[in-house]
C-alpha cells in the first residue's frame, strides 16, 4: 500500500524551530518529486516547498523562503522540514504529498494524514 | 504572482450537475488539477491536467480548461460528493486556488 505518515509536530514559541519527517512506503520513493502543503484552522491549501527526486530542485513558497529548509533521504524513505524563526502564522496541519517524476508537471497524487504545527507563546 | 479564483460556495440540487470553476489569467495554457477534502481527512486528487481521472474516481467527475477557466463538473451529485475542492497550477511555483465548498441538497 502507498502511504505517507508525516511526524514532528508540536507546540512551539514563536522564533523557535521545528523539523518535520515524512515517512514513505509502498513506492520507490527515488523516483519521485515530493512536496509540504499546509492547511491553517479553517483556511484552505498553500503549496509550502517542493524538492525533486535527487534533490537537485527545490522550490520554496515566498512565505517559508529563508525560514524553512526541505530535503529528503532516498536510503530512508523520507522526507523532511526543517522549520526556523517561526511565526503564529505558520500554525497548520502539514501535509507531505507525492509529485511525479517532474516538479510541476504531474499533480500530487497521494497525500499523508498530516502534522498539526502550533506557534504559540 | 498567478491567482486563481475559485467560487466560495456552490449548491446542487441531489442527483444534478455541479460545475465548479477556476479562473485564472490565460489558465488554458497550463495543466489544471482538482483535489477533494472532506472535513478531517486529507486532499484527494480526482482530475489531473485538466480531463484526467486517477483510478478509482467515479465517471461522474470530469474536468475541462478552456480561456481563462478551468471548470470541475460532477455529474448526478451524490451526498458523498460534499466537500471543497480546489484546484491547482504550476506557474513557477504551486498555486491553489481558494477553495469552494460544495453543498449538495
């Protein structure tokens, strides 16, 4: 079976830092782009960062840029979010979502349960 | 940056059509996608560029994209069909559109 099982959220303050995981399962994760999507209470979706296959392409969305860092581990099957200075508004459910073999030419096609990230003093 | 624009709700009477759109500038250019999210659970993909269904996804869900609009349209509205959909380009980054609540009654 497919799955993606996203781990590593939590309360933390504002400033502080957090890193998300993604675990994945069922494919062969190598070949495949992978992205953070999240979701704040009540709102809708915002694309986060994307990264390719053999990391060679990294995208970050404007609002993350500077703060957050993706990367992967092909040997592990994982994904990650290294997330610093954070803000209130970054507080979110994040989702680690399948690509396809090229960023922004294939849709996300599989999606994890996701990971409730709270910046709160 | 793109934008698009999505309806903040629509309603369909049980068993008729809804049609959901997604305007953006010259959309017809790029490969739209649509997810489906249920409350509580995660986004579902059922069209990818533009016409295509993931396996798995009813017939009753088609896609199209044409000027400035892509539309979702679901066929013979099921209670089950409720949720909010998106929709979704690649314009140097990922876009998402705002999201629009379907109501079905």
């Amino acid at each position: 079976e497919v799955q993606l099982v996203e781990s590593g959220g939590g309360l933390v303050k504002p400033g502080g830092s957090l890193r998300l995981s993604c675990a994945a399962s069922g494919f062969t994760f190598s070949s495949y782009s992978m992205n953070w999507v999240r979701q704040a209470p009540g709102k809708g979706l915002e694309w986060v960062s994307s990264i390719s296959s053999s990391s060679s392409y990294i995208y970050y969305a404007d609002s993350v840029k500077g703060r957050f860092t993706i990367s992967r581990d092909n040997a592990k099957n994982s994904l990650y979010l290294q997330m610093n200075s954070l803000r209130v508004e970054d507080t979110a459910l994040y989702y680690c979502a399948r690509g396809g073999g090229v960023i922004g030419r294939y849709a996300m096609d599989v999606w994890g349960q996701g990971t409730t990230v709270t910046v709160s003093s | 940056s793109y934008e698009l624009t999505q309806p903040l709700s629509v309603s369909v009477a049980l068993r008729q059509t809804a049609r959901i759109t997604c305007g953006g500038d010259n959309i017809e250019s790029k490969n739209v996608h649509w997810y489906q999210q249920k409350p509580g659970q995660a986004p579902v993909l059922v069209i990818y560029r533009n016409i295509n269904r993931p396996s798995g996804i009813p017939e009753r869900f088609s896609g199209s994209n044409s000027g400035n609009t892509a539309t979702l349209t679901i066929s013979r509205a099921q209670a089950g069909d409720e949720a909010d959909y998106y929709c979704q380009v690649w314009d140097s980054s990922w876009v998402f559109g705002g999201g629009t609540k379907l109501t079905v009654l």
